[in-house]
C-alpha cells in the first residue's frame, strides 16, 4: 500500500453505460436490494430510489418492515416484496444480476438468515452496507462466508462501511480508524479480502487486486443520515448495468463513489445546501450528472 493514495478519477468511466438502440431491461440489469426492517424502511427506499433513477432494468426490493411492503406510491416502479424465511428460494425465484444487503436490514435471526444465505449466493457482484456489516463483525460465521465467497469469487464483493463500522470489523476505536484511515482501509481489505469503500471526508476505495484511491470530491452537507443507503443503491445499480457494459464491479464501485459525492458538490454550488442537503437531492442530481457523462 502506497503512503500516499491516487485521486479517484472514474467519471470518464460512465460513457461506457451508453446505450445502443436496441436495448432493453434486461441489459440494464436485474437488482435486489434486501433491508427495511420495522422503523428503518426509509432506509431501503432510499437505496432503491437511487438504484431506479441511476439507471438498473429492474430494482427489487425483499423489505422486512410487513407495513412497508406495498406498492410505493412515490416510486411504483419499485418492485416490493415481504421478506421471509424462504431466502434460498426467493433467490432461485429472483435470479438477480447484483445484490446489495444492509440498508435498514437490522440484527434480527431473519437478518442474519438473508445475510448467510446472500453470502454463499455465487458469481455476482454484491455490495454489503450497515446492519449487515454489524452482522459480520459480530459473527465468525458470517465473516468466514464473507471469506470465503472472496476466495471462490474474487472481486465480486464490496463493504462500505463508515468510521464505526470499520471499527467494529477491526475491533478498534473509530478514533483509531480516523487516525490513520488508509491503515484501516488496508486492515480491512486484508480481514474481508473484499473492495472497501471507506466513507467519510476524502472516501477511500482500494482492493486487494487494486491500489487505493482517494476521492477528492463530496462536503460536510453529505453528513446526514441515508447519504450511506444512496450510494449502495448506487453502486448496484452501475454494477448491474456493468455486467453487459464492460464495467466490473471495482469500476462501477469507482464510478458511483465519485459521482455521489460529485453530486453533492453540484448542489452546494447551487446554494442548495450544504446544511440541509438530503440523499433524495442527491439521487437525482446524480442522474443529471450521469447523463450529462454520457
């Protein structure tokens, strides 16, 4: 690991999401987003408005919250199921090109249930957040799956934990982490051997088949709660594209980490924000941006 990491630089990137006259949904990918639980469906909502507005064919939503999984009057395009114990056959039903699990997941036995299984599902690009971070730090279990999907399919894996969730991963202090965020960022791709996204000020991405990178973009308007759920919506839905747009999940990762955070810049330097600034702002300012790339 350098001492010092590149500037991230994978907007250019995004031209490669063009699209050709004839495609359809199916070439846009196919994404499951699992979370919600009672009291935190705000959370996979967020991550499935971004996922819809950043562009997947499909974006599918296993929603633990039983009042929450309906129909979504301000996204019907959302599809919205009640997650249940048949996790192993709701995936073969499912058939997604790219999975994201955690945003408002919880800890519940359900929880963990969808976690393991999501863990041992192969040869997809899955993007790993909050709860289900929580889960495997709190697991052997789940780290050892975690693991050893990255062992069987390297690359194809990605954490985005912030400070506090590092630091439960490690088994250190936040303060710890924030001291020296490349040395945890290091740590962590060592424990997980998966690509970590480190969030915060300055977000740091690195892999263990890739140099870290440091995103220069984003502001202090970011620090508001489900700022996190967009950017896995995110990362899934360039992920999902990715898979028949030469993008691997290392690139679309990149892409959605700078983006996010570009898209924050935007809008502060229209004088929305930054105190005030949401993740649904975001999302959109995010689609205009993107589609400006292409």
């Amino acid at each position: 690991m350098t001492s010092s990491p590149s500037k991230l630089n994978a907007l250019e990137l995004i031209k490669l999401l063009k699209r050709s006259a004839a495609e359809h949904k199916g070439s846009a990918g196919k994404v499951l987003l699992v979370g919600g639980a009672p009291s935190m469906a705000g959370a996979l909502l967020l991550a499935g408005n971004a996922c819809l507005h950043l562009g997947a064919g499909w974006t599918m939503l296993e929603m633990f919250d039983p009042a929450s999984a309906h129909a979504y009057q301000d996204s019907p395009e959302l599809m919205i199921h009640l997650a249940d114990s048949e996790v192993e056959s709701a995936l073969l039903k499912t058939q997604p090109d790219v999975i994201a699990i955690g945003p408002g997941l919880g800890k519940s036995d359900l929880a963990s249930a969808w976690l393991m299984e999501v863990l041992h599902y192969p040869n997809i690009p899955l993007i790993i957040d909050a709860d289900a971070l929580n889960l495997i730090a709190a697991s052997m279990d789940h780290l050892g799956a975690l693991q050893k999907r990255n062992q069987e399919s390297p690359e194809q894996t990605v954490i985005t934990p912030h400070p506090g969730e590092a630091a439960k991963l490690l088994g250190i202090s936040t303060e710890d982490v924030q001291a020296n965020r490349l040395s945890a960022l290091e740590k962590l791709m060592t424990l997980t051997q998966s690509i970590v996204v480190l969030k915060g000020q300055h977000t740091l991405i690195g892999s263990p088949k890739n140099a870290a990178l440091q995103c220069q973009e984003g502001n202090p308007g970011m620090a508001t709660g489900g700022m996190g759920d967009v950017l896995t919506g995110s990362i899934a839905a360039v992920a999902a594209q990715g898979v028949r747009h030469q993008l691997n999940l290392w690139k679309s990762t990149s892409i959605a980490v700078q983006l996010h955070a570009t898209a924050a810049d935007s809008l502060v330097g229209k004088g929305i924000g930054p105190i005030g600034l949401t993740p649904s702002e975001i999302i959109l300012e995010m689609r205009s941006l993107l589609n400006k790339l292409l």
